[in-house]
C-alpha cells in the first residue's frame, strides 16, 4: 500500500468511525483533547 493510499484508507475509517461513535451518543475527545488532526471531524 502506497503513503497516499494509506493516508486515504486511514481517512476514511476514520471518517466512518466517528459517525457511528455520533450515532451511538459518543464524543469525539481523548484525555489529551482532540488534537489539531481531528478538528475537520468536529464540522
């Protein structure tokens, strides 16, 4: 797998993971925050 597929299947696992943590009620935070690389999946 090439850097830009990774990149695209890790984005949208992502993308599809914290839809159904919405879905199901969860938050999108850590103990640390969220961090500057998952600010698009706040919008």
């Amino acid at each position: 797998m090439s850097d830009e597929e990774w990149k695209r299947a890790t984005h949208a696992s992502l993308t599809e993971l914290y839809a159904l943590s919405k879905k199901l009620g969860g938050q999108l935070s850590g103990e640390h925050g969220i961090g500057n690389g998952r600010l698009e999946f706040l919008e």
